[in-house]
C-alpha cells in the first residue's frame, strides 16, 4: 500500500511517499512572504507541484497511491480547515481544491494529532500508555494519550494547549485572546526573539533559522536561548 503524506506548516510545506509506515521519498517548500498574502492559492499549487515532484522522483503514477493524507494546523473537522489563525485560513475546503487536479482519496485532519498518532504507531510514544504529546512549531499543538488511545473530544480538534492563556493580558496571539502558550514558547517566539537581538526582519523561516543563525558562539544568540529554553521549562512545567 503507497500513501502520499502532506504537511502543511505554518512556513512550509513538505510532502512523502509513504510505504508500508516509512517515508521513502519527500519533498518540501517553504512558503514566502507572497504565498502568505494568497495562502489558498499558494497551497494548493505548492501541494500539487511537490506531489509531482515526488511521483517522478520514485518513479511512481498517480495510479500507485491509494490514498493522500493532509496534516494541517488549527481546527480540522469534516475535511474542512474550520480555522487556522496561524495560517490566516477560515472554513477553507482545501481537499475540493486538490481534487480538482488529482482525483484520488483524500483526508485532512489537525497535525499536531498526525504527528502524535506516528510516534505512537512508529516513534517514542509506543510504550507510553498515557502520555501529552507537544508539537512545537510556528505554533503549539498538542495531542493527549490515555490508556493507548487517542483522546478526541466532541467538539473541535481538542487540547488546544497552545492556546492556554498563562499571562493575563500578555501578548497579542493570532487567535484573537492575550497572553496564549504559543505567544512565549512557540519556534515563532524564538524567532521573534533572536531577530530582536540581531536587528534583523523576523520574516524568516525555521529553515533559516536553524541553519545561518543558531551560531552557540554568539553570546547574545545563546543568552536567547537559555532564557527561551528556561521560559518553556517555567511556563509549561
């Protein structure tokens, strides 16, 4: 059985062929400044060129893939992108849109879940019974084990933990409340950080980030760091 994989983040998108639980082909793109502006758009082409990309790199048909699978951030229900603040997506059906072009199975559901159900499947989590499993990007996601199964309330995506407001009155999250989890501790907190140290535009991606200024010889880059590293600890623990 050969699935095709899709994750779609907050600055990039990257997309797997999927075999038998193993990634055995992927590409991906991050997502600049215009994509952002026309974010539908912007998806739909990128998901679409990337699954190309991959089909020709293994050599495969559109024919061989049984089914495609859609990692994406905020709350999924239906199929449907309900809402993605992150993202700036709003009751977005972005599986109609696809398959406009591939006509093949598709199912969207929230990432941070994707990414826990894998380490629980394939990962970490396999011997972990009862568990909170963090995803830590441009946002915060999060997914909750108990007694092996997944936990998945009746409304909405559930445990939202990023969204936890632990300072009331603190600073402004693209989901309209203040003082969110996401706001101090997410990758885009620490990006924020470091560009504030550097002097630099923070529009940037976690590629860039974690490959030209993650310099630990850089006082004032490490100092950041342990203080990010610390804030995390105190704010979570």
């Amino acid at each position: 059985m050969i699935r095709i994989g899709v994750d779609i983040g907050g600055s990039h998108v990257g997309v797997g062929i999927v075999k038998n639980g193993a990634i055995v082909d992927f590409a991906d793109r991050d997502l600049n400044k215009e994509d952002r502006l026309n974010i539908k758009e912007a998806l739909v082409n990128t998901i679409i060129e990337l699954i190309n990309e991959v089909l020709d790199d293994s050599n495969l048909g559109i024919s061989d893939i049984d089914l495609i699978g859609i990692a994406a951030p905020g709350t999924i229900k239906n199929n449907i992108i309900v809402k993605s603040p992150n993202l700036g997506l709003f009751n977005f059906d972005i599986i109609s849109e696809l398959q406009k072009t591939i006509n093949l199975p598709m199912q969207i559901r929230n990432d941070s879940k994707c990414a826990a159900i894998a380490e629980k499947y394939y990962g970490s989590l396999k011997n972990a019974d009862d568990c909170v499993f963090l995803c830590i990007g441009t946002g915060i996601g999060a997914a909750v084990f108990m007694d092996g199964k997944l936990l998945e309330p009746k409304r909405y995506a559930g445990f939202e933990i990023g969204h936890m407001v632990i300072q009331k009155g603190g600073l402004q999250c693209k989901c309209g409340k203040k003082g969110c989890f996401e706001t101090y501790a997410s990758m885009r907190a620490l990006k924020m950080r470091i560009a504030d140290v550097l002097g630099i535009d923070n529009d940037f991606t976690g590629r860039y980030l974690s490959e030209k200024l993650l310099d630990f010889n850089n006082e004032k880059i490490e100092q950041v760091i342990d203080e990010y590293l610390e804030d995390f600890k105190i704010r979570f623990m």
